[in-house]
C-alpha cells in the first residue's frame, strides 16, 4: 500500500478524532499517504476528500464528535452507489481503506471488499461497545462517564423530593452502557435487553427498597430493552403504585458527545496505528480490536455476526448492591 484513505461512518462517537489522528501520523511515520474522506462512504460517492498529513490533525485528539464527518449512507447500500465510490478511490489512487465505524459500517466495507477487492481494516468506534473482538470500542468509556455525572445529578433531586427517577441510557442492542452506569450510579434496578426481565419483577424491587427504608431510587433502563420503552415501565409502575413520585429522564445525544477520556483516547492511538501497520502487512478484511489489554485482529464477519456477551458476574454484582 502507498495511499491510505480513512474515513468516519455510522453514529459519531468521542474518541474518533483521536483514531484518526493516529491512523494519519502513522502513515507518515511508515512513510505512505493519508487521504480523508468526509461524511462516512458519502465522501466516496461524491469524491469528497482530503490530503492528510501530520498537522492537519493537529489539536483534535481531545475533540469529540468527527472532524471528517460521518453519515450512514443509503447510496452506498446501492451496487450503484458502491460503483461510483471505487471510481472514485482509483481516480484518487487510494489503495485501501481504514474504517472507523460500528457493524454497519463494516458490513459496507466488507462488501465493497468482496465486489472491488479493496483492502480495508476496521476500527470499532461506538459508544455502545456492542462489537465482538474487543474488549471495549472507541467512545464507550467517555459515554459511561457522561452517564453517571448526569445520573449523580438526577440523583440529587431523586434524594431531595423523595422520588423515583426512571433514566434512559443509548444502547439500542445492548445493554452495556445500562448495567455499567447503573452499577457505577448505585441504581436500584437496571432493564437491559440481554435479560428478560418485567414490570412485576421491577415493582418488587422499588418495593424491597422501600421497605428497607430507601426514599428514593433510580432505574436505568436501556433504550433497547424489550418492555416497551421507559416512559410505558415508568407508566405501568405507577398505575402499580400511584403513591409513588416518578420522573422520567432521556439522557439522548449528549452521551454520544463531549471530549473523550483518557482510556478511549489511549485505546484510539492504538488501534489506529494498528490498522495501518495491518494494511502494510497485507491483512485485510479484519478489525483491530484490544483484548486483555493486547491489540487483535478479528475477521471483520466475526465481529459483524457475533456479540459480546453481557457479563453474568456483573449482573450479580448489581443484584448484591441493590439490597
Ligand atoms: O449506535 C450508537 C447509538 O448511539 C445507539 O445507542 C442509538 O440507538 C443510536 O446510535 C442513535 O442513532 P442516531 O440518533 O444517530 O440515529
């Protein structure tokens, strides 16, 4: 490979800046070229790019969100989408790509792959940390964080009014983001899609707490979990228990924002450089990912098809806690 084209797609999520920052220094330092591509594969469909070089990425690794951009592309799930952006890459001589995404955006690569023979290395870059070959992807941390500040506050007014606080966290396959912050935040239930849980099961944990004296609780509830959604659990349990002073909180978008933390800016470095030295020495097809704190690569099927499993020990440690 001489010329390296990266680019950002899928949901943006803090840490990406710093994963391209470190794919662009190391083409320098191995002596190739970086071209970035903006908006995700848009940027290949329409030729939107641009030359990248040391200094150009200067002062962005502590910026969230993507300086290059990102979309989910509906051209690009197109045979004609996908043949415009290879006329593209040779016209700029752009001989593989780095992906920064979640499994959509790998799914697209890896079918461009198949039709174009581009080599191409993955980077998983989603706060939802819901992609198997890593022990954490790019975003997840700074997200966890973003989370429990905000439940820390909630918690302030929970504990002064007395009151129930039903909180929704991102996720919408996963339940990481849930029972992690719902762990950290000392939740009193937390609702993932991952386990099957119900209204009946939640109310006799709210009940339990207030017999043993608690005032107030929270409730983290993934956006994916499977009951109907927070506000229709926080409804049921209040036609349950009308006595009961709820609330119901959507966290939203500003868990996918905000400067990255100091663990998803590390791991950032890493796999970025590691995708470049991947391509250098001819792998393609792959996502590099870090597991028991090693630098891996999963082929990118694998990391499309199969989950990371929720962790039962952790699902105790919650159940211990919320006595
Ligand atoms: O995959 C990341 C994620 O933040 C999910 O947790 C959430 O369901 C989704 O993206 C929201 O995506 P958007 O608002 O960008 O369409």
């Amino acid at each position: 490979v001489k010329r390296i084209g990266v680019l950002t797609s899928g949901g943006d999520a803090p840490g990406m800046n710093a994963a391209l920052r470190a794919v662009v220094r190391a083409c320098k330092y191995y002596d190739l070229q970086s071209v970035g591509i903006r908006q995700g594969y848009e940027g290949l469909i329409n030729s939107d790019m641009i030359e990248l070089g040391p200094r150009s990425v200067k002062n962005i690794i502590n910026q969230g969100g993507t300086v290059l951009k990102t979309a989910r592309s509906a051209e690009f799930r197109t045979p004609e989408g996908r043949l415009k952006a290879y006329k593209h890459l040779k016209d700029n001589n752009i001989d593989a790509l780095v992906v920064i995404g979640g499994d959509g955006s790998f799914t697209g690569a890896n079918i461009f792959h198949k039709e174009f023979g581009v080599p191409f290395i993955g980077i998983p870059g989603t706060i939802d940390n819901d992609i198997f070959g890593t022990d954490f992807t790019i975003g997840y941390d700074t997200a966890l964080n973003t989370v429990i500040e905000a439940v820390d506050k909630l918690r302030d007014t929970a504990t002064s009014h007395d009151r129930v606080f039903f909180v929704e966290v991102m996720g919408r396959d996963a339940g990481f983001i849930a029972l992690n912050t719902g762990i950290a935040s000392g939740a009193q239930d937390i609702l993932i899609p991952e386990q099957r849980d119900s209204v009946q099961e939640l109310c006799e944990s709210l009940e339990r707490s207030e017999k043993s004296g608690k005032k107030s609780s929270i409730v983290i509830v993934a956006e994916g979990e499977k009951l109907g959604g927070v506000y229709e659990l926080a409804k049921q349990v209040q036609q349950k228990h009308p006595e009961y002073d709820i609330r119901v909180t959507v966290l939203g978008h500003i868990q996918r924002g905000g400067s990255p933390t100091c663990h998803d800016r590390v791991l950032a470095s890493r796999l970025g450089i590691a995708a470049v030295e991947g391509l250098i020495e001819g792998k393609t097809n792959l996502m590099a990912g870090i597991r028991s704190n090693k630098v891996v690569f999963t082929p990118i099927d694998e990391a499309i098809k199969k989950h990371n499993e929720i962790d039962t020990e952790l699902i105790k440690v919650a159940n211990i806690l919320a006595i």
